[in-house]
C-alpha cells in the first residue's frame, strides 16, 4: 500500500504564541484526519507556548535559520535539487525574482527552499504555506524543484506590504489561496488572473477552547462599574507595534477626565514594548497600566473574564501593513466581553458600530477618548454590546466553518486516503 499523503504546512515560525489562528487550524485539520508535517523557517522565540501545541502531533522540520550557520545542509539540498528536473524552472524563478529585489533574505528564501526539497518526506503530496510574503517564497521555489502543487492562506502584513508583480506571480502558480477579510479578498481576486482561486475564508474560533462565562459577568459586584469607584477594567492583547496603535490608545487614555477611575492591562510583547511604557510614564499613567507582556491562552481567557472592555486602536501603516481580521477581537466577544476598534480592514465585518461594539476612525485619538468615556460610564451599554457581540461571534464565526473550507480545497488527499483504506478492507 502506498504511504499516506501529507501535506507539509510552511510558517515562518512555529510555535508562535501570538498566531494561535493557525494552531487552531492544525489542530483541527488534523482531527479531521489530514497527516500533517510542519515546516518552520525559524525557530521559536517565545518562552512558552498554549495548550493546543501540546495536542498538535504533527513533527515539525526547522529549516537553516541563516545559511551560513548550516552550510553542509545547504550543499546536500543543492546537489539533491540539481538531479531533479523542475530545478531549472526554480532557479530562473528565483533569478528573475532576485533581480528585482536583491537581498539576503531572497537568497535565504532560495537556500532554505533547497533545503525543504530534499528532507521532506515523498509522501508529502501537497505544499501549503501560512502568509504569501516569505514562508510561500520558499514554499514556491521548492514546489517547482519538486513538480508538487502548493497552495496559501494570506493574512494581513503579507498582503498589503508585498509588491504587485509578486503577488500577480504567485497568484498566477498556485492552485488556490485563501485569506480572512473581504477587503483582502477583492484586492487579491483584482491581481489574479482567475479570481475564482482566491477565496474568504474566516478564521473563526474555537468555542470549546473559549467557553462563554456566565450571562452576568459582574453577578457577584453590589454595583456594576462606572468609573465613579471601583476602576474600570480595560483590557487589549496585541503585540506592541505600529499597526496597533497603542500610542493614539495611551493618548486618548490620557485626554479622559483625571476623576474618571479606570485601569488599563496590556498583554503582548513586540519592539515598542519599552517605548510605550515611556510614553505612558511621559502621560502620568502608569500608575493605572499593567504591562504583562505575552501570556498563555489559558492566562488571557482569565484576563478577558476579569475585564470590563477590550479595547484595540489598529491602523494602516506607511508601508500598507494592518490588520486583517484580528482573532483577539472575536476571543473578546466569545467572553461577553465589550469591544472597542477601530473601523479599518475585516473589523467592521465582526463588529457593527453601535449594535455589536463601537468602533472609531483609525488615529482619531479625541473620538477614541469619547468612545472609552462613554462605555465607562455606561455598564448597562457594556453589557448590551457585549451580550450582541456575543451573539454575532459564536453565530457567524465558528472555527467549523473555515475548516470545511479547507477540508474542500484538500479534497483530493482524502479521497485518496478514503480509497487506500477501501482498498485494503
């Protein structure tokens, strides 16, 4: 009986506490059967790691971080890949690429590409990368090496910050791609020659790993919190970016009434971590801040159920970087947890503005401040958005339904399987 195909999932690192997205798809990719191998081109950088990397079985292959640092591994990839006769299409591929942008990290792409094509397994059948920037770079250039389909799921950064002549290329190559908000979804289909490959697909959640609390979330306080006593609790989990936008969000906490009783938590690491926490001391506020840095899922979903309101002020950066669709938001409302943001990319397609949360234009630092005074002010408001978005998310955002999805699109592999296991009945 012949193996039983894989699929070899590219990221650009795993595990990675801050895209449990995709932990959530392989996990359930895999409990619906599929036999996965996981290739990462970095290793990982964060301390700890969630629970369901713990149940994912499928083995991980790291390829060369740096080229230099494993050059034998390199060699034995190169030779290999000469003998193979999709090596040439590779190679002019990558030439051409390199041409236009000449970099190091194209010439990493090529070396660890080379690399993936001789170690990985011949039952693999099927390439499939997470983000269409780098990790599908070399997910191309060793599907061509080794004449196999491949296909994307694109999110946000990768889309918005890659040039057009590559994103047409490779949307001209692989067989299908998906990607998590609308606007990302009619930006890739105009770039492709046949829209019909590109498709939305919501990442949704998991609603057994994000159990709704009880109806009443403050059952037990004599008076619900507005800001007149008790603090109110805000809570946002974000890495510390620009796309972001914690410092318009530290701004508007500071343009509040100095008697207005809140208190901010942060969970996240990222590069502006210290710069906030200076401009937070520059605004007085970091008597009512906790920066907790990143966290484990079980640690956030407690963090989420103690809170008041979410709050989370993303926006388009210079170089087209943003959001797409983040998963903290719906995570927010499967705990009947009031949320805040900003109206830019896939937000407004989870949130409706004053009927499921509030939403503000993006850098409005005064707009922001009247959102957050009014939903501190106002429990019974907090609870009526909370209860909608609540409603909104575990109606129309199910993890189910985007892994029916993906369960279509690898159709081929598990017919196969289904005949393989008829066959030896």
């Amino acid at each position: 009986m012949p193996l039983s195909s894989q699929i070899a999932v590219v990221l650009k690192g795993y595990p990675r506490l801050s895209e449990t997205f995709i932990a959530q798809e392989l996990y359930q990719l895999e409990q619906r059967g599929l036999k996965l191998i996981i290739v990462s081109l970095r290793h990982p950088t964060d301390k700890d790691i969630h629970p369901i990397h713990k149940q994912i079985q499928a083995p991980v292959l790291y390829l060369p971080e740096y080229l230099h640092q494993e050059p034998l591994r390199v060699l034995r990839g190169l030779f290999s890949a000469l003998k193979r006769p999709g090596f040439g299409r590779a190679l002019r591929s990558w030439w051409k690429d390199l041409r236009r942008e000449p970099s190091r990290n194209r010439i990493r792409r090529f070396g660890q590409a080379l690399v993936l094509s001789r170690e990985l397994p011949v039952s693999v059948q099927q390439l499939y990368a997470h983000f269409i920037h780098t990790p599908a770079s070399v997910t191309r250039y060793c599907a061509q090496i080794n004449a196999l389909p491949w296909s994307a799921s694109a999110h946000a950064k990768d889309i918005w910050t890659l040039e057009e002549w590559e994103l047409r290329e490779k949307l001209a190559e692989l067989e299908w791609l998906v990607t998590c908000t609308r606007a990302n979804t009619e930006h890739l289909q105009g770039l492709s020659a046949d829209p019909t490959r590109v498709e939305l697909l919501y990442h949704g959640l998991d609603f057994d790993r994000f159990p709704a609390p009880a109806n009443n979330k403050h059952h037990d306080e004599e008076q619900p919190r507005d800001g007149s006593d008790q603090p109110v609790r805000l809570i946002s989990v974000g890495r510390a970016v620009e796309k972001k936008g914690y410092d318009h969000l530290l701004n508007a906490l500071a343009a509040l009434p100095p008697q207005l009783n809140w208190h901010f938590t942060h969970i996240g690491g990222g590069t502006l971590l210290k710069q906030l926490q200076a401009q937070a001391n520059e605004l007085g506020l970091s008597d009512r801040i906790d920066w907790l840095g990143a966290l484990p899922q079980l640690e956030v979903l407690e963090r989420y159920r103690n809170a008041d309101l979410f709050v989370l002020a993303s926006q388009v950066i210079g170089d087209g970087d943003r959001d797409g669709l983040p998963n903290v938001l719906m995570e927010a409302q499967s705990q009947r947890l009031c949320c805040l943001a900003t109206n830019i990319s896939g937000i407004p397609e989870l949130i409706d503005h004053q009927q499921t949360g509030l939403l503000v234009e993006q850098r409005d630092v005064e707009g922001l401040s009247v959102a957050l005074e009014q939903l501190i002010r106002q429990p019974e408001l907090r609870d009526q958005l909370a209860e909608a978005g609540y409603r909104r998310v575990t109606d129309g955002f199910s993890v189910h339904r985007g892994i029916d999805q993906l369960m279509q699109k690898f159709s081929h592999l598990t017919a196969e399987k289904s005949t393989q296991q008829d066959g030896g009945a």
